[in-house]
C-alpha cells in the first residue's frame, strides 16, 4: 500500500470515528448490554475505536518510512 | 512506622526524584530564549512522547476522570474518545508548525499566527485567551495534588501544603532548568502515572466484584442509568446527547491547539518525531481505561467520598491497600498533575513574555529569559493562591478553559492551511468567537440544544472569519514574516 492510500484511509476511519463516538452515530451503541470482554458495550466500543485509530496510524506511519527510505 | 508515615516517604522519593532529574536535564541547553522555550529544538521520540502524554494527562485524568464515572456513569466516556480524534490533526499539523518554526524562528504558537497575519493586537489576543485559560488549568492541577496528599495522610498534610510542596518542587525545576526539565521530568513522570494507573484498575475491581464483568453486572443490576449514554449530568439527572457530543467535540478541537501542547512541535528534533508521538499517542488513551475502572468499583461500595473527585484515593484507602501501593498511587497522581501543570506554567511564562510584551518592548535575549523565570513565580503563586481560596470541582474549571482554547484553532489552520484568510478576517473571528464563548459559559442556560460555548463560538468564529476574509479588499501576503529579534532565528548548538 502507498503512503497517499494509507493517509486516505486514515483520514477515512477518522471521519467515521468522529461520526460514531458522536450523537447520531453512536446511537446503536449506547446502551450497556451486552458486555464485551467484561465491559459494557459503549465502553468497549469506545475502546475498540481507541484500537482502530491506533492501528491505522501505525499503518500511515509505516508506509510513510517505506518510501522515505 | 504508621501506614501514612510510609506514604509520605514514598512521596518523599518521588519528589525528591523529580527534583534532581528536572535540574539535570536543565544543565544540558543553552542560556537563550531557544533554549528556554523550545530546548534547543532537541527532543527526540522518548521525550516526545512522554512529554505529550504527560502534558495531555493531567491530575484530571487520575481525580476527574473516575470521579466523572462515579458520579455521572458513562458520561466519562467522552473523555476517552476525545484524545484519540484530537490528536490525529497533529499528524498534519506538528510538522508543518516545526517547519516554519525552524526557517522563521517561532517558539509560539502566536509567533506563527501572526508570522502569517501580522498584528499585535492578534497576538495580544493569543496571549490573553492562554493566559485565562492556563490560569483555571493550573489552579486545577494543583487543587490535585492537594487533594491527593491530603486524602491520603489521613489530613496530617492540609491541602495548602501538599499543593504548595509539589508545586515547590515544579516551580523550581522549571525555573531552572526550562522546557527540557519539563521533557525528562515527563518521562520519569510519565512512567510513574502509568504504572499506578494499570496496578490499580486491575487490581481493585478483582479485589470487591471479583473481575470486571462481575462489577459491571452489579452496576447493571442495581444503578442501570449509569450505564446508557449519554450518562448524567453533575445533578445527577440524564445528560442532553447536545452537551454529551458537544463536550467531546470541543475537546477533540482543542486538544492539539492547547498552546502548551502546540509549543513543543517547536521543541522536536525532526518531523518525524512528531509523527511518531502521534501514532503512539492512542497508547497513552488507553491508560484510562483501568483509571476509569477504578470509578465504577466506587459506585456499589459501601462508603462514599467527600466529593467526587476524591473517589480514587477514597478507594484505595478504604480497601486496606498495603501503604507501598497507596503511595505508589500517590506519586502517579502528583506525577499527573505536576507534568502538566510545569508544561502550563512554563508556557505561561513564555507566551505573556513573546507574544504579549516582546512585540511592544525590546527586551534583550538574556533579559528574556529573567522575565520569564519571574513569571513562572508569580503566575504559580496566582494561581496557588486562587486555587486555595476558591476551591471548584475539577471537570468544571477544564471544561471552561476549553471553550476559550477552542477559539484559537481557526487562526491557527487558516494561517497554515488557508491562503485566502486575510488579518482582519482572523481578529474578526477570534474575538466574535470569544465573546460568544464568554456569553454562553456565563449563561448556560440560554445554550441551544445544550451545546457547549466553545461550539457556539467556533461557529461565529469561522463564519466571521470566512466572510471578513472575502470582503477585505487588503489582500494579506501569503508569506510568512520571521520573528524580528535574531536571537530566535539561530540555534546555537548544544554545549
């Protein structure tokens, strides 16, 4: 993948995190059942979007070093 | 030896700790503003990352935050949510700030904004909003370390002393030694917090509820409208989805902006840096996680706080925690406040001294830096003396500062990113949005939607700036203009 898709996406998945931790988008999941790995489900879904935005910076970052050299 | 005998002294060593390791760091830059302010422009991946993290995780993150999911729910979560979307901008932004910064000589953020759109009544501005937004900020931080030596003496340290000890001990390392005390003492600092943080959040919900799961099961069954967004309000009534979204998002807008924060792009060593500390920055969020745990655990036990943001040590005391865990625990929650708070009051001191009087007054380089020392002391004993007379909930005084830090983000993007923004169309819109912030902070109750002042200000804020920009007829360059005094533009090497 090249860096310009990696930025692409990330930008991407922060747009639709923005739109998911945000009235309406979190919506579906604001209640508390079902627990997920012992946490509620707005908890855990939180947490999850944490993981994500992690993982995809990791991404554009390793990309950009690829081409840097 | 009694059990808050021992935590004392475990607080002792971490004092002391922080002490030596600021006024080491100190004697390793040179003696001008650059080194000062922006370290040289040294710091590299280690440093970086502890100093955002540290600086982003205040005495709000180890107090506030579990007193928020103790008391309003899940209402906290916003707080994990906003760290990761505010941070990303940085990415984009860090470099780019460093770059300038490096060819025009900027050690603040104002410096760049009116590099673009040359003013001084803008970069006024700038230093007046910072200011009355470091000021709550500070007295926040150290209302908690108040808090924390007073909870957990048992009352043998009165808050005024426990806040004025640490604060001793910041005051005169960042007097000393500038921002790159400020950098190593986050990262010892850094390391403290996070240790605490995991080794209390596993550890007390296992202890009561027996894991997790079980605890959350508990909290289900007996206190459901805890658990459902957007959780309550300090009344404990449910919260509005506008105050809830709105909170976040101004939060998210602000975070990268915090001049404090923005500042140390100017301190890294290459671009590269910057982008790293972003993308590991989601790592730090996570050390919430555990924090906010401890919160929930507080919700089903027996016996209740002071106030809510006493519910972490209320915890730790009343489980029978060993004295070596309580203090442990101590000295992650001073590392919290103290690493911000020397980040706050260092860039304080450096933004009233460049961007509010330099650009009226030549004052010499060494002359500078003497000033600036001077303010350290005088706007920690300000804020000292307000945060011990007028003692408010912790959230409440971050909340506020927000709105006004969210005011200064147009100009900053419109400066890096915008090339038809003109002078009058950037003072046009940070004072429109400045003055709708201040309305509606001072009357909540006329907010539409419940939608937090600082929204309603950016809203005015771009649109001003948007509109003014078009119909100026004074073009405004789109060059940059270097700082004048050509001590800024050189960085003398290292000795």
């Amino acid at each position: 993948m090249t860096h310009r898709t990696a930025v692409r996406l990330g930008i991407g998945t922060f747009a639709l995190y923005t739109f998911v931790v945000h009235w309406p988008g979190v919506l579906p999941f604001s209640g508390p059942r079902p627990l997920v790995l012992g946490l509620p489900l707005n908890f855990f879904w939180v947490v999850l979007w944490i993981v994500l935005g992690l993982l995809v910076l990791l991404l554009m970052e390793s990309t950009r070093r690829r081409e840097d050299g | 030896m009694e059990a808050w005998q021992i935590v004392t002294g475990v607080v002792g060593v971490y004092l002391a700790a922080a002490l030596a390791v600021g006024l080491l760091a100190g004697r390793r830059v040179t003696h001008g503003v650059a080194g000062y302010v922006a370290a040289d422009r040294q710091f590299g991946l280690l440093s970086m990352y502890f100093v955002v993290g540290g600086t982003v995780f205040s005495a709000f993150a180890f107090l506030g935050g579990p007193g928020w999911a103790y008391s309003r729910g899940v209402a906290a979560l916003y707080i994990l949510s906003y760290g990761v979307l505010g941070i990303l901008p940085w990415y984009f932004l860090g470099p780019r700030a460093a770059a300038l910064g490096r060819s025009h000589g900027y050690v603040t953020q104002a410096q760049l904004v009116t590099g673009r759109f040359p003013s001084r009544l803008l970069s006024v501005l700038f230093a007046l909003l910072t200011i009355a937004a470091f000021v709550p900020y500070i007295m926040l931080q150290m209302s908690g370390a108040g808090i924390v030596f007073n909870a957990v003496t048992a009352g043998y340290v009165p808050f005024w002393l426990g806040a004025a000890l640490a604060y001793g001990v910041v005051v005169i390392y960042v007097l000393f030694g500038g921002v790159s005390a400020v950098g190593w003492t986050n990262v010892f600092q850094g390391v403290v917090m996070m240790a605490a943080a995991w080794i209390l959040g596993i550890y007390i919900p296992n202890l009561l509820y027996g894991g997790v799961g079980p605890m959350f099961e508990r909290i289900m069954a007996e206190r459901p409208e805890l658990l459902t967004l957007p959780g309550l309000d300090a009344a404990g009534q449910p919260w509005s989805w506008g105050a809830y979204s709105s909170t976040l998002l101004s939060s998210a807008i602000g975070l990268a902006i915090w001049p404090h924060l923005f500042m140390k792009a100017f301190t890294a060593r290459s671009d590269a840096t910057i982008r790293r500390t972003v993308v590991l920055f989601p790592t730090f969020q996570l050390f919430l996680v555990p924090l906010l745990l401890v919160g929930f655990a507080g919700v089903l036990f027996h016996t209740a706080p002071p106030s809510a943001d006493f519910i972490l040590p209320h915890m730790i005391l009343e489980t029978g925690m060993p004295a070596l865990v309580v203090g442990l625990f101590c000295a992650g929650a001073l590392a919290a406040s103290m690493s911000t708070g020397d980040a706050l009051l260092h860039g304080a001191a450096s933004i009233a001294i460049e961007d509010g009087i330099a650009p009226f007054v030549r004052i010499e380089e060494r002359r500078r830096r003497f000033l600036m020392q001077l303010l350290v002391l005088s706007i920690g004993g300000l804020a000292y003396w307000l945060a011990v007379i007028e003692q408010r909930s912790l959230v409440w005084l971050l909340v506020s500062a927000y709105g006004i830090i969210d005011q200064l983000a147009p100009p900053v993007y419109a400066a890096i990113y915008w090339k038809r923004a003109t002078t009058r169309g950037v003072l046009a819109g940070l004072i429109g949005g400045s003055v709708v912030s201040i309305f509606f902070f001072l009357n909540p109750a006329l907010r539409p939607w419940d939608i937090h002042e600082g929204i309603l200000g950016l809203i005015v804020n771009v649109a001003l700036l948007v509109n003014v920009s078009r119909l100026d007829r004074r073009r405004a360059a789109a060059g940059w203009t270097p700082v004048e005094s050509s001590a800024h533009a050189t960085v003398e090497p290292v000795s």
